[in-house]
C-alpha cells in the first residue's frame, strides 16, 4: 500500500507531466500555424529583396536579361549621381509631411467623431462613405444586374439570336 503522505505528491506529479504534455501539444499546435505564415514571408517578402539586390549586384536590364556580376559597381554609379539624392531628399520630404498630415488630420478626425459637439454626425457621415459606398453601389449593382424583372442580363437573354435581326 502507498504512503499516504506520498499519495499528494504523485498526484500534483502526474497533474504536472499532463499539464506538459498539453503544454507539448499546444506548443506543436502553434508551429503547425506559424509555418504557413512563415512560408508567405519567405516566398512574397525575403524572396523580392534577395533578387532585388542580385539585380543591383549585376547588369541584368529589361533588353538583356542575362545575368552578369558586377559586384558594387551600379551602387558606386547610383551614389555618384546627383539626380540620386535629389530624388532621395524629395522621397525622405514627403514621406515625413504626409505621415506628419496623416497623423495630425486622423487625430482631429478621431476627436471630432468622438465629441460632443453639434456636426458630430456629419463628420461621421463624411469619414465612413467613402468606405460604405463602393460595397453598397457594388451590392446594388448586382441586386440589379441579377433581378429577374429588370435586369440588362435577362433582357438580352429574352431578346435571343433570332428576334435581334
């Protein structure tokens, strides 16, 4: 017969190895759904910038695409040019304004529908349509486009090869 001072102990010990065995199963669980996601950023994300600067490291063109080494002489040529960082300054200027805009304007946005201040609909009313009206003219659209009475569809269906001549 056990000893029942042990009886407790066994018990929490085999409660713990269940507890790890679940612990196990979840942790293989969430690789299983971690591995189609890790695949879409190995295929549409690491894949692009690895050929992105194989591209930049030889002198494959749209008219010659054969793939020729160059090492980093286009990026000695790129950084040389002034149109380069021309272009770079103009980039770096306007992604700071309109992130600067969009930040500042969405803040206002956002206290303005949440305030209590005569308008508040309006304001709501002006944010949310243009993310209601393409679904609700797209959904209309069908409705009539599919309607057994009015639909362009179903007249040119009735109409037939022989009655159009």
């Amino acid at each position: 017969m056990a000893d029942p001072r042990l009886g407790g102990l066994m018990g929490n010990h085999t409660l713990a190895q269940r507890r790890r065995r679940i612990r196990e199963r979840d942790t293989a669980l969430a690789m299983l759904f971690v591995v189609p996601t890790a695949g879409y950023v190995l295929a549409f994300i690491l894949g692009p910038v690895v050929l992105a600067v194989a591209y930049a490291l030889s002198d494959v063109t749209v008219a010659d695409p054969s793939f020729d080494w160059v090492g980093l002489g286009n990026i000695d040529l790129v950084l040389a040019d002034s149109v380069f960082w021309r272009s770079l300054l103009n980039t770096f200027v306007i992604t700071v304004g309109t992130t600067s805009l969009a930040v500042a304007g969405g803040n206002v946005v956002a206290r303005l529908m949440l305030a209590r201040v005569y308008g508040r609909s309006l304001v709501r009313l002006c944010v949310l349509m243009p993310w209601v009206t393409p679904v609700t003219l797209s959904a209309v659209s069908w409705l009539w486009l599919l309607n057994s009475v009015y639909s362009p569809l179903d007249w040119a269906g009735r109409q037939g090869p022989a009655r159009r001549g």
